[in-house]
C-alpha cells in the first residue's frame, strides 16, 4: 500500500476495493490502466484481511480473559 492508504480506515479501504472491482468489471479501462487497479486491489484486498485477522485474534483474547467461548469467522471462498 502507498503511504497515502496506509492511513485509512478498513471502511475506506473496503469502499475503494469496491469501486475497483467496478471499475475492473465495466471492462471499460485500457489495459495498463486495468493492471494498475488490479494491483491496488489486491494490496486493498490483503491490508483488510490482515486488519480482520488482527481483530479477531484481539476478540478472542478478551473472550479468552473473561472465559468465554470464540466465536469463528468463515471466511469465503
């Protein structure tokens, strides 16, 4: 990610990936163009999934302090 995104929120990031995929499945942008999008996404797509991976270890230990049971995410495929 650019300096620039890494100070965004995970509900920015999520609103971006969305307007890429958009963008991406419009098939109306030059090739080039469409690589460079791609790429953004994907770095989008890993910096929100790790940010979910961080919060669900973070939930599980407070459940884990006050003895209750984690709850699971599945996660699509």
């Amino acid at each position: 990610m650019t300096k620039e995104q890494s100070n965004i929120t995970f509900e920015e990031a999520m609103e971006k990936l969305e307007k890429i995929v958009g963008r991406l499945e419009d098939g109306e942008v030059p090739l080039e163009e469409s690589i460079n999008l791609y790429k953004e996404g994907m770095e989008l797509s890993k910096w929100c999934h790790d940010k979910l991976k961080t919060a669900e270890e973070q939930l599980t230990l407070i459940m884990k302090d006050d003895a209750l049971k984690p709850f699971s995410i599945e996660e699509e495929e």
